[in-house]
C-alpha cells in the first residue's frame, strides 16, 4: 500500500518502474485497488475487471519496455478496467449465448430433438456465432478508445507508438520453425479472424490514429495557452476610470 492506492502482486523494490506506472495510472483514473499478475510466458498485457480488477502482465514487456513505454501501455490497459470493457464484453457474449445454453438444456433434459426444438437449436447456434462477431467488432473500436484514452492521460503519443511497434516486431520474431500442432492452432486463428473479424486495431491503424490524437493534443494545448496569455493580459490590464 502507498498512500491512497491498495496494488498488490508485484513488489516495488523488484519492479519499481511497473510499481511507479501502475500507481500513476491508478490516481489518473480514480482506481483505489489492483491486482497486479506478472505472466512468464507470452508478449502481452489485458485486464479483467469482473469481480475486482485485475492487470496482467508478461515479463517479457517489462524487459524490453522503457519507463515512458510501459506507463502509456498501463494507462491503456487502465481504460479497460476504468471502463469495465470485460464486462462489456461478457454481457455480448451472454446475450448471443444465452439461446444456445437455454436449447441445450431442454434437449438434454428431454433427452430428444423435436424438429422444432432442432430448428430453434440450429437457429440459436447461429445466432451465438453471429455473436462472436459482433463482440469482436465492440472489442476492437474499445481498444481504440483505450489507445486514444491511453494518450490523453500521458500526453505521450510518441511513447505509444514505440510500445507498439516493440510489440509487433517481438510477436512476429519467430524463434524456431513451428510444430505440427502449433500450425494447426494457428490455422483456426486465422480461420477464426476471417470469420469473426480482429479484436484489436491493425498496427498501421493504430499509429494513424495515434496521429490523430497527437493533433488534439496539440490543439488544446494551443488553446490552453491562449487562453492563459488572454487571462494574464486582462489580469496586468489597468481598469479604467468610472468617471471623467
């Protein structure tokens, strides 16, 4: 515990950089409690904000990750949970679910397919699919909102930009020729984004509106200081005289 924020799992004297990050990004959002879940394996970070938040976080980010990099990547991370999109998420997929869960049910309790109850069961499974869809296509415009966000709170776009790039060219270092059961997985992964679409921004996308909130950035900072000249004028003005 430091002073107005709970983080627990991750030990300041080991991580301080993680510490220093999680910590800000906490009073930034008005987060008074985390869990903080470091992964062994994997190039990635996502939270869960269910029941409690939750961040996780490969090892791997850490090593190769400066301080500006790792604050931005833990600030977007942080607009998932400010947020709740999991449990954004969860509600879709529960929703499109739920039909098919329900048909299940009373053919097992039954233990017979009616024609009708077939078709509706047929019906409900495509209708789950269909959702799989749509919860993608949410989950990816929520993460355009968590980059966007992520920049806002950091006013470091340029730090972001770099993150991501280390992410996309240590995910595609290929260490050794995959196995026989590697390539099948990944062949439903691409089977699965062909169908269902990407559940995260591609990296040209992601770094063009990048720009684009690097350019609000700079308008209201230009603003901003208009309007403090403006203040500082009118406050070094003299008033003048109420009578002749």
């Amino acid at each position: 515990m430091k002073g107005s924020v709970v983080i627990k799992g991750v030990d300041e004297s080991k991580y301080p950089g993680l510490y220093n990050a999680v910590e800000k990004a906490m009073k930034s959002y008005s987060i008074r409690k985390i869990r903080v879940i470091i992964l062994p394996w994997g190039v990635n970070a996502f939270a869960l904000s269910l029941i409690g938040d939750y961040l996780f976080i490969a090892r791997r980010i850490l090593e190769i990750m400066d301080d500006k990099e790792l604050e931005v990547i833990i600030a977007h991370e942080f607009s998932h949970i400010f947020n709740r999109d999991s449990l954004i998420a969860l509600v879709i997929s529960l929703i499109f679910g739920m039909p098919l869960f329900y048909f299940s049910y009373l053919i097992e309790k039954t233990n017979k397919i009616s024609p009708d109850l077939g078709l509706l069961y047929l019906f409900s499974l495509l209708l789950f699919l269909y959702g799989l869809k749509v919860r993608n296509r949410v989950t990816l415009k929520l993460e355009i909102i968590a980059d966007r966000e992520a920049v806002i709170k950091t006013k470091n776009p340029d730090a972001l930009k770099k993150a991501l790039l280390k992410l996309y060219f240590e995910s595609s270092m290929i260490k050794k020729r995959p196995g026989y059961l590697k390539t099948i997985t990944t062949t439903f992964d691409h089977l699965s984004w062909y169908f269902y679409g990407q559940t995260h921004p591609h990296l040209k996308e992601r770094i063009e509106l990048l720009e684009f909130a690097e350019k609000f950035l700079v308008r209201n900072k230009n603003i901003s200081s208009v309007q403090n000249q403006t203040t500082k004028n009118l406050t070094h003005t003299k008033p003048r005289d109420s009578f002749a």
